[in-house]
C-alpha cells in the first residue's frame, strides 16, 4: 500500500518472497478523485470534534494560500487524525507506481499480480429484500416462545396475568412477522457477552418497550412497569425488521463480532451514512471554518431552505464573503 512506511513495505515484500506469495498493491481509497480531498477533511473534522489552535481566527485563515492550508492553521498541521498529507482518492496506475518508486519499490510484478485478482471477480447481482436470518431451530417459533416463558419464571413475572397477555400478544406478532430468528440470534449474543463479563448496556430505543426483549436479558427495563409500547418497536402494519439497539462495551467488542462468527459462519458489519442536507449546511462548514456563529444565525433567518440560501439577494453578501477557493457556503 503506497501509504504504509517505506520499511514497512519492504518487509512485506521479503516476507512474501520468502513465502513465495504474489504480492499486490492497493491504495487507501476514501473519496474518488483529488478535488474532493478538501471534503474529506471537513467532515473528518466535523466527526472527530477538531479543536482550534488557540487565537486561531476565520478573518486571519482567509489569508492561507488554500483550503488544506487554512485548515492546517485553524486546527495545526500536527493535529491528532488528519489526511492532508496523503492522497487518499482513487489512484491510477501511474500515480500508485510513482508513490511505490518513491520508496525504492520497482517491482513490475505487483502490479500485474492486482489486474489478475482484480480479473477473478466475476459479476454478482445485488438481491434484495432476503431473510438471511441463520435458523437453528426446527420451530424458531416454539422456541422463542419457550425460552422467553423461561425468562419470565426466571424474572418472577410467570404467575401475573397481565405479563402472560403481553407476551402472549408480543409472540404472536412476531411470528406473523417471521422474525423470531432474530430474536434468538439477538439473545444469543448478548447472554453470550455477559456470561463472558462483557458489559452490556440495559436496551435503549424502542427494544425497550417489548416484553418479550426484557424475558430473553436482551433489555433490562420492564415495559409494563414503566408503561411503554411495543408497538413503537414492531407495528404489525408495517414490514421494518425490528432494530435492537444494543450497547457493547468499546475495549471487548472484537470478542463479540468473533463469536457471532464462530456460531453462524456469515457475518457481516454494516455501516449507515448521512447526507448533508438543508441550512445545516451552512452551519456545519462554518462550524469548521470558525465563522462567527451570530454571523451564521443572522443570515439563516433570512431564508427557510438551502436552494433560498444559494439563491437569495439577502444572503449575497455573506456568501460574497464567505466564499474562499471554490468553496461556496
């Protein structure tokens, strides 16, 4: 990789020679192209909360020859995550050569090697809408049902009425919704967790309001009790997969992800993403530049939506002013 230390590198390549493994070369890819680079930086400091080097101002950064450079002096070029001194886009074949050479690396070899493995990836159509759910049971049904009548003995609550009609109501939307693998999966995991003293969180988000959740030691907060609603958690009228939000401790987390392989073989992480969307805008690029927060205030109550922003005889002004490089906010 043209971005590991040039001993780093070479190590590599002699372990592989020495193994008689085909070595390949790929980049750290974060955003398409070098024009986005700047981008990538603001978010990067929008998520990581940088911190401003003391009597760093907005009016002196407009003075920097470009955006990277007034982000070096707003935040320091020594600051504690930053890529603004890698080139982290989509890199040709001419640029990942030169970064190698840089190193001593003239290796044809590694190069070639990536096209062949790049040649064995065949198409694969994207399906949507499966029940990947593993399913250990011949009646996940019977056995959710089973294991979460257990929970309620265990839990003092078998003999209440009121409890045995909750979840008696709550198994029988769940398995209308086919969903008591997940269940079962859920449990699973979490009762595997704090047998190994892993530090699990009581449930938080709308899993709290299931009785089912609270029998199973997937949460640890008594619906009834606390009079919330299982149907903010599965409404029988919708087709969501339910979401159980489930807090594991930071340190241990690796151990979990292990043994969810371990028991079901194919495991995959999963990511959400976010998308910058209306006059947050315009707060979240000058919360990073250090414009003045009345500044921003006063002018977004001139408008009601980004396009109003862009557009708007009121605002020309401070987008006159605040446009610096390309970069339009």
């Amino acid at each position: 990789m043209p971005h590991n230390p040039t001993e780093v590198n070479k190590g590599i390549i002699e372990l592989a020679d020495a193994a008689k493994v085909k070595i390949v070369v790929t980049p750290d890819c974060h955003h398409v192209d070098s024009s986005q680079k700047e981008v990538q930086e603001f978010k990067l400091l929008m998520n990581t909360h940088g911190k401003f080097v003391k009597d760093a101002t907005y009016e002196k950064s407009k003075k920097k020859g470009n955006m990277m450079e007034r982000l070096d002096y707003l935040y320091g070029e020594d600051r504690q995550i930053t890529f603004n001194k890698f080139d982290i886009h989509l890199l040709s074949y001419e640029e990942i050569k030169a970064a190698m050479e840089l190193q001593g690396i003239d290796r044809p070899d590694i190069y070639s090697n990536t096209l062949l493995l790049a040649e064995t990836v065949g198409d694969y159509g994207i399906q949507e809408g499966l029940n990947l759910l593993p399913v250990q049971y011949k009646s996940p049904d019977k056995e959710l049902a089973k294991v979460a009548l257990e929970g309620l003995v265990e839990r003092g609550l078998s003999e209440n009425q009121e409890y045995l009609d909750r979840l008696e109501e709550e198994l029988k939307i769940i398995k209308d919704k086919k969903f008591a693998p997940y269940f079962l999966v859920v449990s699973n995991m979490i009762n595997w967790a704090k047998k190994e003293e892993i530090m699990v969180g009581p449930g938080r988000g709308s899993s709290a309001g299931s009785l089912v959740c609270y029998a199973l030691k997937i949460t640890d907060i008594d619906p009834i009790e606390h009079n919330l609603l299982f149907f903010r958690f599965i409404n029988p009228e919708r087709n969501d997969f339910p979401d159980i939000d489930t807090d594991i401790q930071d340190t241990r987390r690796e151990e979990v992800k292990d043994y969810l392989v371990r028991q079901y073989r194919h495991v995959a992480s999963i990511a959400t993403f976010l998308e910058f969307t209306g006059k947050g805008i315009v707060r979240d690029v000058a919360r990073v530049l250090n414009i003045p927060l009345s500044d921003v205030n006063k002018v977004l109550k001139l408008v009601d939506t980004w396009e109003d922003f862009c557009s708007s005889k009121s605002t020309r002004e401070f987008r006159k002013d605040k446009t610096h490089i390309g970069y339009k906010i």
